[in-house]
C-alpha cells in the first residue's frame, strides 16, 4: 500500500494532529494520486487503502511496519522482506510462541487459571525491568554441569532489561541496545529487586548478583544510580588469537577479530554487530561463537553515577543473599571469605554536616531555621581521577576509573563478609540523633522519593533502621558461625574505635531513658550523636580519594562482641520510635505501629562562618528536637521482616495495621501513607497531590505487595490468602473496578480517599513495577517453600519442598475449572522447578496445604528411570543433581 507520510494532506493546518481537517473534504484517491510533500515536517505513516469490498462476516487486517535504518538505501531491502506474503502473520506468531517459550520457566498449573496466567506475565514484566537471564561460555561438559562460581568460564549476561521496564516515563531516557541480546541500563533498586529470585529460576546463577550488587557499595556506604549491563574483555592478547583462529573461517577473519577483542570491553550484541560490519566469517554458529569467546573473557559490572545518593540501594542485599542461601547453604562461607570485590568510585562527595546544614528563612519569612540542602557536590578532583583513564585514541573513559584505588594505583579489594560489615558500621554511624531512624544524609531519601523534601528537613527512616539491623545480625551470624577474622579498610577501624569509644563514654555517663521521651534530644545523646557523626565525617575524608591500602585485621569473637553493643543500640532506638510514635490527622501516635519517618528541627546552632552557593550561612548545630509524621505502610512493612519465629507478634501487628488509617477498608487495600492533612510542603511533592492520588493515601501496589510477602513469609496463611482471595491483590480485583487487565500492575490505584468516586480503585501508570518482584517471591514461597535446600546436623546438604498452597488452588466452584486427579484419586497441582523439572504435588483431600512436609517423592529422570524417596527430605546426591537440574525430568510429591 502507498504511505501517506505529508501530515497537511490529512490534518490541514490543524498543528497539533488531533483532527483530520483536510481529510474531511478529499478521498484516499485523491491522497495517493496527488504529489506529497514531507520538508520542514512532522512526518506520518498512514497506509492508504483507497477501497475493499466486504461481504457479511468477511474482514482484512492491514499491517503496518514501523523501525529504524542504519541508511536510506537500506529501506528497500527491508521492505522487500517485509511484504513478503505471511512474513506478517509468521512474525506474529512468532511473537505469541516466544513470550510462551520466555514464561515456560513459570508454567503453573492450578484451578485458578488467572494465578497461572497472571504469574507468566509476572515473571515476563519482572523480567523486562531487571532482565532475564542467560548463561553463556558452555563451551564443554564442565562447564555445562557448572555455575558461575564454580567454573569462570561461565558467565551471566542479563537481556532485555531497562529503566522502569516501559516506554511510559520519556523523561528516565528509556533505551535498549537494537542488537542481539538487547538490554538496557536500570535503575539501582529495581534492578536490585527484580533480580532478587534470578538464582530460584536459574540456579546456575550461583552468587553471580551478590558479588554484582556488593562491588557497587562505595567507601562512603552509598551506591551510584544506574546499573548497566556486564561487559567483557580478554586482556591476553595470545588468548584473543587464539579464541578468533578457532571460531572464524579464514585468517583475515581471525586477525580482525583479534583486533576486536583486543579493542577493549564489549558486550554480546557489539560484538556480533562488529563482526558483522567488518564482514568476520565464523567457522561455527553465533551461539558456539559467544560462548568460545567470553567463557576467555573476564567479567566486569558496570554502573553510573547518575544524581544523588539514595538511602535505600543497600536494603536489597539481603533479599539477594538470602535467595541464594535458599539454593545454596553450602556455599556461604566460600562466598562471604573467599572472594575479593571492588568498591565503585563515584564523582560525588558528600558533604560533612559543617558545609551543608544551610540557615534560612521559615516559610513565612517571620524567623530561622536549619536546613540540610545540597548534601552532595561533584567532586572536581574525583573527575580529574578518571580523566587519567580517558583512552587518547577513542576518547572513551576505562573501566578501571570506575573503581576505588590504593595512591600506588592499584584497586583496593575487600571479602564481601568485609564490606557488609562497612556498610553496617557506617549506617549505624548514621543513626539520628535519638538513635532512632537513619538519616537522609546523601540528599535524597529511601523507597518513597516522593518525600523528596525529608533530607532537607534533617530527616531520619525506620525502614533503614530495620534493614540495618538485619544486616547487622547477618553479620554477626556469620562471624559466629565460621569463627573467622574479618580484614577491613584501616581508615574504617579508626572510625569504628571512635564509634565504640563515644558509646564507652556515654555508657559511663549513665543516661536512661524516662518514661515519657521527651521531644528534645537529651544532651549525653547529643553528644553521642555528634562525635559519631564526626567520626564517619573524617572517615570519609580520609577514603574521598583513595584508600590507603593499609587492612586492620578484626578477630571474629571482637566483632560480634562490637556488633552485640550496636544491636543493643539500635533495639534501643526502635523501642524509641514506637513509643514516639506516629502524628497526623486522627492519629495521636498510640496505635503501636512503627513509624516510618523522622525529622529534627536544629534548635540551638552557631555559625561557622561558612556559606553555601547561594550565599546563605552555614552552622554546626547545638541542640535538636524530634518531629514526627503520619503513619506509612513501610513502616510495618520493614519491622515484619525483623520479626522471626514469632507468629503472635506478628498477627498482632497484622490487627493493628487493620484498624489504622493506612487501611482502606472500602477496597479493602492497604494504603502507602494515612491521611496527610495539615503536614507542611517541606516533606516533599506528594503534599501537591489529592487525597488518593499518587504517593498522598493511595494504593501503591508495590509497597503492598511487600505487605503481602512478610505475611506469608511469617506464616500467617490465614490471613494472608484472605487478603488475595478477597481482592487486595492481581489477579483477584474486581476487573471493572481496576480498570485495566488482571494481569497488569499499576504503580498505583486511586484509593476511596481520591475525591471522584469513579476513579475510586482505577489502577493507573501500568507498568512493570516492583509489584512483580514481591509476586515472584510470593509465589516461590507458596510452590518451593523458604529454603528448599538445607544443611542437616551433619552439615550433609539435603532437599525440601513444603508448599504452602491453599485449597482453592486445587478445588474451588467459583473458579469454573474442574480440579484434576491423579490416578489414585488425589487432587493436583504442578508448577517448574527451575524453569525445567516439572513438579506435581498430590494432595489426597485437596484441603489447604500450609507447609505439610511430604511423605514421598518419586522422581523421575529423563531416561525414564525414578527414584524413589520416602520421607520429607532428599538425600545429598539426588539433591544436588536436581540443583545442578542435570537429567532430571519430573518430581512426583506425595503427603
């Protein structure tokens, strides 16, 4: 069909392209027969059509191409190949098979055909925003039965991944490569949280997203912005021959690309689209290729910086580590000892206290108060570093600028068990004042960035402080449990002797809290606060450039001992919070439930005879009081987690989290933040949206769902599938209520707050949210359990599967579905193991299965022979063999 590309022919003059004037008073005919003219024009792309008689029933599709040209010359090529007949309905065919073939990994069988379809699509949209993985560099047996800790020929590369995984937000300058293996970069937490079950469904992962994500963490305990897809690169160039003598067809093939791998880092689709460029002939096929290739190749993670430190990047190891613990317990002490990372080295610096607590005018110019404004700045001299590894020929940065060094010039490294230890002693050296919340020091604050204003309010967050806390205790635990010494930075045990020698002093002082807290912060905490604050001041000064190389060596039991003291602390500081409390519209801060956020109102300062850009006065603050906000959901949220083994706790949280303001109980969904009413517009931009809109008391579907996951995580089961069954979650809303398909996440849904009843449960800004990282978690526990596999007493690694699958999975009238049966009568359910082996439980009553440990399992390898297993555990060898998802077909589990 002939395009209409001249936009006047079908618009006029109407410039903003809503109606089409000129089209109104001429034909398609008339169009086609005439010249067009596309200078100084938006261009269209209309497919012209002139007429096409119908008969009744009978219909045409008309298909469109749209795309992207190196050249103009090109395009006719294309097109030839394009209008090819059935080259259309082929591609979409292909198309609907390839989403198929990329889901299979999740395929779920229950009778809620809704939950099966909805975790396909779950897994695929999880997927496009923290990428799928692949393993590549199987280039032999060995390295096929292996995962990527146990040969370094393996490698992971991530596909398909990019910023918030839509094209909806322009502004986050949305990009994926159009190459073979596309991928784009991704913003730090999502990435981080999308990728947190990558080793449940791949397991020949191994620890490959740990080691990622921990050789991001800074010397300064923050993280840059954009994670950005591994690169390789061979540095031997006798390697580099040898890999292109043995994958091209004849020697000027091989010496060009030797030169290609010896230009420097590349990923997958560069280089076949170099070797495709520079016409290299390959003596075996593209997947042979890649793999020969980077299975010679070194790994290297790559980041940006991007703008601002974000206080929650870190908070998302722990779900990595944990997930890898689940397949691999066996592997903990090799990983946290027995590696080495990097720390990233970003161009920015942040500011100790003294240049950015910033004097100014109250919002109604009547008075004073302290603010903490621009937190960080760019660092020149950091800029300067990386200048030295700019490549004279190519203009391009190297990669080595992008990691801390020794001033010999030499990467400093530390074991991952090290650097988590860093970052705990530095958070917890960023406690606020009343040792509560840790503080928003690197200008920008935790998951809801919409309170973009809390830094400047000298703001703290429990949510951190719960993380911290975990962390801490994964520490200790480890320390305890292999009894071995610990090397560190030297310049981080300096700042760790100041920390315990401040907390010395204020044991001696002899400070208790009262009964009732008061808002101003007692003077022994004060005092605490500030030299622990100046001890990680000049901790920082000390590493802003490079790390000395110097290590101080810290036995196990003097680290847990330290670590104890800390957890002391901290508990301290939690007891704190609730006992402040909350404070909002309709909330007098007794409902129990933690708070989320803090702010400290500078009450006593001096000037310091500095000022800030703009010419302002800088102080160094004397005294402090505390100020509080109104309940957010993250508050609970993040306490659940640090609630273990503890079911009665935990249920009672679960109640008061019921009968409080983040509850909507017309929709019966939990809200992100109570009622915001009379909060002033220092706390950020959600003061500007309405009542259920946005980050102001609305849905916000991802901060739900991790809801969701700590109470089937804590076991509450009862409650936990209520709540799905009852609409709280996809794919169990009212569709006409939604407004959008069941198996879409929105970021948000308009809560019964908003003012138009209409709009009242509408899910809006459908994207790949972080909703689908917590769906993923939710399901593994449902179908695999916490920790399928185990260390027993003899420290021999076992298998388990304890489901927690409630009866309408396998029998359930509203569904429309019959349930299915074995052949001795049990009901069924079955879901992939390891996007590979398919398992089937079989339940003889189909009533709710809450983490019933089987009687037996028969499994079933890919010749046909089984093996049968009584009792709730798989032995070692078997165990290991389902891991390593070698031979095995199917699991058959019987209770």
């Amino acid at each position: 069909l002939p395009i209409v590309y001249d936009t006047s022919k079908i618009f006029g003059q109407n410039t903003p392209l809503e109606v089409p004037q000129a089209f109104k008073v001429t034909t398609v005919a008339d169009i086609v027969a005439n010249p067009q003219f596309g200078d100084a024009k938006t261009s269209s792309a209309f497919a012209a059509l002139e007429s096409v008689e119908l008969a009744p029933g009978e219909s045409i599709t008309v298909t469109t191409f749209y795309g992207r040209a190196d050249h103009v010359k090109e395009v006719p090529k294309i097109a030839k190949t394009v209008t090819k007949k059935g080259y259309a309905s082929a591609k979409f065919e292909r198309a609907r098979s390839l989403i198929n073939e990329l889901t299979a990994g999740v395929e779920t069988n229950t009778t809620s055909k809704l939950f099966d379809g909805a975790i396909k699509q779950m897994y695929l949209d999880n997927s496009l925003r923290g990428g799928m993985p692949h393993i590549i560099g199987d280039v032999d047996d060995d390295a096929k039965f292996s995962n990527f800790d146990e040969d370094e020929r393996v490698k992971v590369f991530h596909a398909f991944s990019r910023i918030h995984g839509d094209l909806e937000r322009d502004y986050n300058a949305f990009l994926i490569d159009d190459t073979f293996y596309s991928q784009g970069p991704g913003n730090y937490r999502d990435v981080a949280q999308n990728r947190r079950e990558d080793v449940t469904l791949t397991p020949r992962i191994g620890a490959f997203n740990v080691k990622m994500f921990l050789s991001y963490i800074q010397a300064d305990g923050y993280e840059p912005l954009t994670v950005e897809a591994v690169v390789y690169m061979i540095t031997n160039p006798n390697v580099a021959a040898t890999v292109s003598g043995l994958t091209t067809a004849d020697p000027k093939s091989a010496e060009t690309l030797t030169n290609i791998l010896n230009g420097g880092p590349f990923r997958p689709g560069q280089l076949f689209n170099l070797i495709d460029q520079l016409n290299v002939t390959l003596s075996v096929d593209r997947e042979s290729f890649l793999d020969q290739v980077v299975a010679e190749a070194q790994n290297i993670p790559m980041a940006v910086y991007g703008s601002g430190y974000w206080a929650d990047h870190w908070e998302y190891y722990l779900d990595l580590i944990d997930s890898y613990l689940a397949i691999y317990p066996d592997g903990e002490e090799t990983l946290m000892y027995d590696n080495e990372l990097r720390y990233f080295f970003s161009t920015a610096t942040v500011k100790p206290r003294s240049d950015k607590y910033v004097l100014s005018l109250t919002f109604d110019g009547k008075s004073h108060h302290v603010q903490q404004l621009d937190s960080t700045f760019f660092d020149d001299e950091k800029a300067d570093e990386q200048e030295a590894f700019r490549n004279v020929n190519t203009g391009i940065i190297g990669i080595d600028a992008y990691w801390q060094r020794t001033e010999k010039g030499v990467a400093f490294k530390s074991s991952p068990i090290a650097k988590l230890f860093l970052l705990g002693a530095i958070k917890y050296a960023t406690r606020d004042a009343w040792g509560m919340g840790v503080e928003y020091e690197g200008g920008r604050p935790g998951w809801n960035d919409a309170m973009n204003g809390l830094p400047g309010m000298v703001g703290s967050g429990m949510p951190e402080t719960y993380e911290m806390y975990l962390l801490l205790k994964y520490v200790k635990k480890v320390v305890d449990k292999y009894d071995r010494a610990v090397v560190i930075p030297a310049e981080l045990n300096k700042m760790v002797v100041s920390v315990n020698k401040a907390l010395d002093k204020l044991e001696k002082s002899g400070y208790k809290d009262p009964e009732d807290l008061p808002f101003d912060v007692p003077e022994p905490l004060f005092e605490y606060w500030d030299v622990v604050a100046s001890a990680r001041e000049n901790y920082r000064n000390d590493v802003q450039y490079y790390f000395s190389g110097n290590t101080t060596t810290i036995e196990a039991s003097e680290m847990s001992d330290m670590i104890d003291r800390w957890l002391d602390q901290i508990e301290l500081g939690m007891t704190r919070a609730i006992k402040f409390g909350s404070h909002g519209y309709m909330d007098d801060g007794t409902s129990g439930i933690p708070p989320s956020y803090f702010s400290y109102n500078v009450t006593k300062w001096t000037k310091n005879k500095g000022k800030n850009d703009v010419g302002l006065p800088l102080v160094n603050a004397r005294a402090m009081k505390v100020g509080r906000f109104p309940l957010f959901l993250e508050g609970p949220v993040r306490q659940m987690k640090t609630i273990i083994d503890d079911k009665k706790k935990l249920q009672s949280l679960y109640k008061k989290v019921l009968t409080t303001g983040i509850r909507d109980d017309k929709l019966k969904m939990y809200l992100l933040s109570a009622d915001l009413k009379g909060q002033s517009y220092d706390m950020g931009r959600m003061m500007a949206f309405a009542p259920g809109w946005l980050e102001n008391q609305s849905v916000w579907m991802h901060m739900s769902y991790k809801y969701y996951l700590e109470l089937i995580r804590g076991e509450l089961f009862e409650e936990f599938f209520s709540e799905m069954k009852g609409g709280g979650m996809l794919p169990y809303m009212d569709p006409d209520v939604y407004g959008r398909s069941l198996m879409e996440c929105s970021s948000f849904i308009a809560s019964s707050h908003f003012p138009d009843p209409d709009t009242q449960g509408r899910g809006f800004s459908a994207r790949l949210s972080g909703s689908t990282a917590e769906f993923l978690s939710i399901w593994k526990l449902m179908f695999i359990g916490p920790k399928p596999f185990f260390l027993d007493d003899n420290g021999d690694l076992k298998m388990q599967l304890i489901p927690a699958l409630p009866e309408f999975f396998f029998k359930d009238d509203e569904s429309g579905t019959d349930p299915t049966f074995d052949d001795d009568g049990n009901y069924v359910v079955s879901f992939k193991l390891f996007a590979s082996i398919i398992v089937t439980y079989h339940n003889p009553t189909g009533s709710n299965m809450f983490r019933v440990k089987p009687s037996s399992y028969t499994v079933t390898m890919d010749d046909g022979e089984t093996v049968k297993v009584d009792g709730p555990e798989i032995p070692t060898k078997l165990a290991k063999q389902i891991r390593k998802v070698y031979g095995v077909a199917s699991i058959d589990v019987y209770f």
